[in-house]
C-alpha cells in the first residue's frame, strides 16, 4: 500500500515542518491569495476533497486545478483553523501530517503529504474531508440523547412508544425525506447514517428480512475481505469475530445492527415505478409493502441496490430448448441437488471459482468455460502484502484503526494510484510463483491487470476479472475442476456448444458472467432516458479494459451529486459502503437543513451504460 517517493531527507522537525505549511495555506486562504495557496501544491500534485470544500467527492491535480477548485469554493466555505491532530512523521524525504479545520458549516480532518520542490516543502497529496456539520452533529459522544427523561409528565412516552407511533405513521401521515431502494449493507449503513443525523428516511427492500440479500446466496459465499477492512459504522465487529465471515453469519448480522441501529427499514417491499416533479420538489414511487401498494413522496432518492446487484445474463441461443438447470450465480442455490451431474459454469471470476470449488467438494463433474484471461491473487498473500498495513491485526496494534485506514486509502489520488499498487501485485508474483507457473501450465488465461496493478485497480475501474484465491484456483491449475476456454456459441437440449465446436455436456448451466452498470436499475424504476442522462455508474475513465475514457478522476456517480436531480447512488463493498456513506449522508442532511450547497465540478457524462 506504500511506495518509496524519492525527495531529500531534511533534519527539519516534520510537525515544524507540516505546521509551518498548514498557517501558510491557510493565511493564503484568509487573504484571498489563491495564488499563493496554489503555488504551495508541487508541480505534481493532487487535492482531494470529500464534501468539505466542493459538496462533491472530487480530485484535482497541480496548482492550476487547486486554483480552479478554489476560486470556486474559498468564499462560500471560509476555511480556518488548521492545525496539526498529532505529531507529523517523515520517510523517505516525505513529510505525512493528520490535519483538522473548520469551514463555514462544518468541521473536517485530512492527510497532507509534503515533498522538496525547488527548496520549498510544497503538498504532494492532500485530502481533505467533512466529517460534520456544525449545529447538525450526529447524536454520538457528547452529542448522544439522555434516553431517561427524568421528572414528572403525565403525557410521557415510553422509547417503545415513541418508536412504535414513528413506525406508524411512516408513510403514510410522515413521508421520508430520504427514500432508500435497496436494504443490503449499502443501504443499512447509509440508514444507520441518516438515523444519527436526524434525517427522517427509510430503507426498503424486497427480502423478507434484512441480511437475506446474503443468506439467499450459494451456501459456500463467505467474505473474501478480512474483518478489520469490512466493520460499519458505529458498531464494529466483536474482537472474536472470523477474519474471513460466512455469508449466513454476515446476513444475521445486519439483521441484528438494523435493529440495533433503529434504521427504518422496511421488508418485503419492492418499488415499481418512480417520477420526479420539478412543481412539487419530491419523488413519487410506487411501492408494494407485503402486498398492499402504497405511494411514497421522498425529496431525495438513492439507488442503494447494490454495484453487484443487476445481473447480467447473456442472451444464449438455444437457452429455450436447454432441458437442464440454468441459471445466473446470483440465484445459485449450492452444489447439494447436484451430485452425480454434469455442470458447467460459465465465466472465471469469484462466483465462478467459489461454485466450482463448492460443486468439486460435493462430487459434480464441473467444468469452468473461461472466456477471458483473469487475475488471481492468493487470499493469503493479498493479506500479508496488499492490505496488512492497513487492515490487519499488526496495523491496529500500530494505531492503524479501521477509520484512519480509510482516511490513509482515500489519501492516494486513483490518478497515480496504480503506481502505489504495482509493487505490491509483483512482490506477491514472487512470493506465489510455484501456484502461478502451475495455473500457466494448466492452460488458465491469467493476467495483472492491463498496467500489472493487480485487484484493486481492476476493482476500482472495473468492478470485474478477478478471483480473490480461497483454494478453488488450485483445483483448476491442478486438473480436478476442467477447464476449457472459449466464447459460447449456442445450448442444445443438453450440452453447451462453443464457437470452435466443442460441446460440452451439461445437465447444469451457471451463468457466472457478472453484473450490469447501476443505472440499469434507474432505466427499470423511471426510465431509459433517465438511465442515459445519468450515465454509466462505476469506474474511473482509465481507458483499461472494460473501463472507458476520458479520465473522471472519481468513481462515476457513486455516493455524490449526478445529473439527476435529488438521485443518488450508493453502494460497493463493505467498505465503502462504510467510508462513503457518511459523505452522502452529510450531503442529504445538509439538503434537508436548508443548507446552501452549491456543487463544484458536477460529473459529465460520457457513457451511457
């Protein structure tokens, strides 16, 4: 997760050093001398800012861009206080100092890394974050309610009472300010969010019970992410919780915090239709709450169904005539209806390994149909190299918490980000070569990535092409799981056919082929030109596979404002869904208090899905 950056070492105290840039950013800021603030920012060099100064989540690079971002935003946000949080450290000639400010409406922290340039110390990286807004804190800490109202009423409510009468008249006297489509981890933790913050908003969701959007999943899914990456706020996972946690143990878990949490949250409800009125201000969705239909009039509206929720299920010749079990991974049931049965899986990514792998154990004959290369990464390995700095036991016992890990992530700009992750993807090459020259050798189509910046960076730009390796990759490499590669050209009744020729017979088809853009979802509840003046949703315009130009900078229109008025999207892992929520959150609270938040930079779009 690091890299060496080469700037001359300074026996300059680096707390001195960081203070001494932070009253000179910010006497510039005072003054109005935005010329001077941007001349503070190396030649190469990248602001980040997460709602504090843009109510965006962008990035710009070099003093021009810092120049334009603030000649934009410096009146409206006022910044001040600037001061240190902790002692700064230095390697390597970098200076890295945890910061705190305030602005006009709210209070934020960031990470500002410092470089020799031309004999001055000038800002390499500095991200800056809102974490909230002043007169609107969340209801934790100092903050938190008493519970007990001590003295005599005679028209006192009990907290069940209070609860009860809320739960009663939402939706129906009481609309929610913010109406949440989608109840897994995103949606939950962005509820969690708006519940401390005084935001009136429900949760909704298809599923008879929140967690079931796991439970309902083939019965060997289980995290690939460790523990200390995948806490949600507020509420971490107990110390003896498993590093790498059971899909049903995740799913009784949200159970359990949306309960804990309060989130308003409703089950067995799908939304099936939603318009926005320019006259009135507000959303109308149709919704069907355990069969009973209901409208809804929200002002804002986020799409929390998941960038690994709309599947994508390719249109196959002959699938009407297939007389076996065919299916997408997503409705996968598990391999126990299938022993004794010819199985082919179609794609070669995680739900492809995690079902062949769980079909091998159960003794089904399966074949995996690799249409393009893949890159894995040994679970083990990606702990120990890509992650143990910042997520790891070893990194909270060196003050790494799981907060100021992702503070240290979303410090590195996607622009450069790649080069950061490259020598890490290449130490764990080394470390795994044995694995790797028997995978080759078994015919598997690998890859690093189009720049050999490995998972991540494919991940980030786009959402797809990788197994984090639990065991099923060497099953392949070894001959137990077949593996055959090719396009598929057409299914008879009983076999699938690939372009070559070569059939293979199959009483089970499995349709591992990913996901569609979010805004699918936008074109099924509104409409299609809504869906296209949205655009695609995820990915950085990096021009790598699967991940078009121009170069965005941020993920396309996750967790801030689109094109859409009052339409949000949100999602991702649990991590993000952790990190990010609270910058949405902010933002909506901040529309509901009437605050002014005029947006810097609103994304363009450039493809439509």
């Amino acid at each position: 997760m690091t890299e060496t950056l080469d700037a001359p070492a300074t026996t300059t105290d680096p707390s001195s050093v960081a203070t001494a840039w932070l009253d000179g950013f910010e006497a510039a800021l005072a003054a109005r001398d935005i010329s001077a603030a941007a001349a503070m920012f190396a030649t190469e060099s990248f602001w980040r800012d997460l709602v504090s100064f843009s109510w965006n989540i962008t990035t710009v690079e070099g003093p021009s861009g810092v120049g334009d971002l603030l000649e934009s935003t410096l009146a409206g946000t006022d910044p001040s206080a600037f001061a240190l949080d902790e002692p700064a450290d230095e390697a390597d000639g970098v200076v890295t100092a945890w910061f705190v400010f305030e602005t006009a409406t709210g209070r934020g922290r960031g990470l500002l890394r410092l470089v020799e340039e031309d004999g001055e110390r000038k800002a390499f990286t500095f991200l800056t974050t809102l974490y909230e807004l002043k007169g609107h804190e969340e209801q934790r800490f100092e903050h938190r309610p008493r519970g007990a109202e001590h003295g005599a009423d005679k028209r006192r409510q009990t907290w069940l009472e209070r609860k009860q009468e809320e739960a009663e008249s939402l939706g129906s006297t009481t609309q929610p300010y913010v109406l949440v489509i989608g109840g897994g981890q995103g949606g939950i933790a962005l509820g969690a969010r708006l519940r401390q913050l005084g935001v009136p908003s429900l949760v909704i969701d298809k599923h008879p019970r929140p967690g079931d959007q796991w439970r309902n999943r083939y019965k060997s899914l289980c995290l690939h992410d460790p523990v200390w990456y995948d806490h949600l706020p507020y509420l971490k996972f107990p110390d003896n919780w498993p590093v790498f946690a059971p899909k049903d143990k995740i799913g009784d878990w949200l159970e359990s915090y949306t309960k804990i949490m309060e989130v308003p949250y409703w089950s067995s409800t799908t939304a099936s239709s939603a318009s926005w009125s320019e006259e009135t201000g507000e959303w109308t969705v149709e919704v069907e709450r355990e069969g009973k239909p209901l409208t809804l009039r929200p002002q804002q509206l986020v799409f929390a169904t998941g960038m690994s929720g709309k599947a994508n299920v390719p249109a196959v010749p002959g699938m009407d005539v297939f007389e076996g079990d065919l299916h997408h991974s997503s409705a996968h049931p598990g391999p126990d209806a299938y022993r004794g049965k010819k199985v082919v899986v179609i794609g070669s990514n995680n739900s492809a390994f995690d079902i062949c792998g769980a079909l091998w154990e159960n003794d089904v004959d399966v074949t995996m149909v690799q249409r393009s290369s893949t890159h894995i990464v040994k679970s083990d390995s990606l702990m120990e190299i890509g992650l143990g700095d910042l997520y790891s036991e070893r990194a909270v016992a060196a003050g790494v918490t799981t907060e100021k890990a992702d503070l240290i992530f979303a410090s590195l700009p996607y622009r450069i980000l790649h080069t950061f992750q490259i020598p890490a993807y290449e130490a764990m090459a080394e470390k795994d070569k044995d694995f790797y020259d028997r995978l080759e050798a078994s015919g598997f189509d690998h890859d690093w990535g189009d720049d050999g910046s490995g998972l991540f960076m494919k991940y980030l730009r786009r959402g797809s092409g990788y197994y984090i390796d639990v065991g099923a990759a060497d099953l392949v490499a070894n001959g137990d799981v077949k593996l055959v590669k090719g396009q598929i050209d057409h299914l008879t009744a009983n076999a699938v056919v690939l372009a070559d020729g070569t059939e293979l017979p199959a009483d089970v088809v499995v349709f591992a082929t990913g996901y569609g853009s979010m805004n699918g979802w936008v074109a099924d509840l509104i409409d299609q030109e809504t869906a296209d003046r949205l655009g695609k949703v995820w990915g950085l315009g990096s021009d790598t596979t699967k991940d078009p130009g121009p170069w965005e900078g941020e993920q396309r229109n996750m967790w801030r404002p689109t094109q859409i008025e009052n339409l949000w999207m949100h999602g991702g892992n649990l991590h993000q869904s952790r990190h990010y929520s609270l910058y949405l959150a902010l933002q909506l609270k901040a529309r509901f208090e009437g605050i002014d938040t005029p947006v810097y930079a609103l994304q363009e779009v450039h493809h439509t899905g």
